[in-house]
C-alpha cells in the first residue's frame, strides 16, 4: 500500500454535501470514495474508482436532474422510492413505466453498484436524492456494507453547495491530488 492511499481527504461539509476519497493512484487519479449528504454516507470506502469518470460524473449527472412528475409527487419518501424502484423494473410488464423512473436514477459506474439511487430536482436551488443498498448482507462486496443500514436514505442538497462540489473537485483532478 503506497503512502497516497492512507490519506484521507473531505472536500465539501459531511452535514450538508461532500466527497471523502483517499487517492490510491496519483497518475490515473484512482481512489477509494464516497460522498456525504446530510451526515449519511453514501458509497462504500472499500471501492476503487476513477475520481474523474465515476465521482465527478455522478455529480455533473446529480447537478442536471429534472424536477419529479405528477406522477411520483405527493406521496412520501417510502412510497416515492417504491414507485421509483417499481417502475424501473417494469419494462418487461404491459405496463412500462421504466421511461418515467429512468430520468431520476443516478448511476455513477461501479460506484452505486451496491445501491438504488434515486435523485430529482425542487426547484432551481435545492434538490434531493434518496438511496438504499440493494442484495443480501452475504452478497455485498465490500465489508463497510454488510452492517449498514437498509433502510431508505434521503437528503436535500444544495445546487449552489453541488456546484462548488464540483469545482473543487474539478481543481484536484487539474492538480493530480
């Protein structure tokens, strides 16, 4: 293990949003990551991903999420998250309703591979983003994951906060660090 991959760096606020990672390959930019929303982890530290590709791309694709439509407002969070998972899975039913749930998915490469992510825009400030790990404790990948939580995580971000995110982070991959 070389010295790069034992320190970790936070960039952004855990209580509001932000990206812990601790870099394992300087030159490709490769790292172990996982971001914060509202004091709850999201992603596993275990996982080796591309800082640029993956992290960087889940934001950019979390900063151009739509607002929800009528048919997913007006229910809480347990029952948004539900129809969302449902229909997503329905494209192989009469009734396919994968097309609607698809825009709000956010799929970060191997990265949310252990999770359902679900993400969609209030307003032209705020968004939210709700996920749950997915598969059976046995079946997780990565020891970080086999004890945490299954239940439905949710929290509102900023898109100003989102887009100083991605400055910063945009500013450590034009600096290698």
């Amino acid at each position: 293990m070389n010295e790069c991959s034992l320190i970790a760096v936070l960039i952004g606020n855990k209580r509001t949003l932000a990206i812990e990672y601790r870099v394992s390959n300087p030159v490709s930019m490769t790292a172990h990551a996982r971001f914060w929303f509202e004091n709850q982890p999201l992603g596993s530290l275990e996982d080796l991903v591309y800082l640029d590709g993956y992290v960087l791309g889940c934001l950019l694709d979390l900063e151009h999420k739509p607002l929800l439509t009528a048919r997913y407002q007006n229910k809480d969070v347990q029952q948004m998250f539900s129809a969302l998972e449902q229909d997503l899975e329905s494209w192989e039913e009469d009734d396919d309703f994968s097309e609607d749930a698809s825009p709000y998915l956010l799929t970060c490469g191997t990265l949310f591979d252990c999770y359902s992510v679900f993400a969609y825009r209030m307003d032209d400030t705020v968004g939210q983003i709700m996920w749950r790990i997915k598969g059976e404790e046995e079946n997780l990948p990565f020891q970080d994951l086999k004890n945490a939580s299954r239940d439905i995580h949710f929290a509102t971000f900023s898109y100003a906060e989102l887009a100083a995110l991605i400055a910063e982070l945009k500013a450590v991959l034009a600096g290698g660090q």
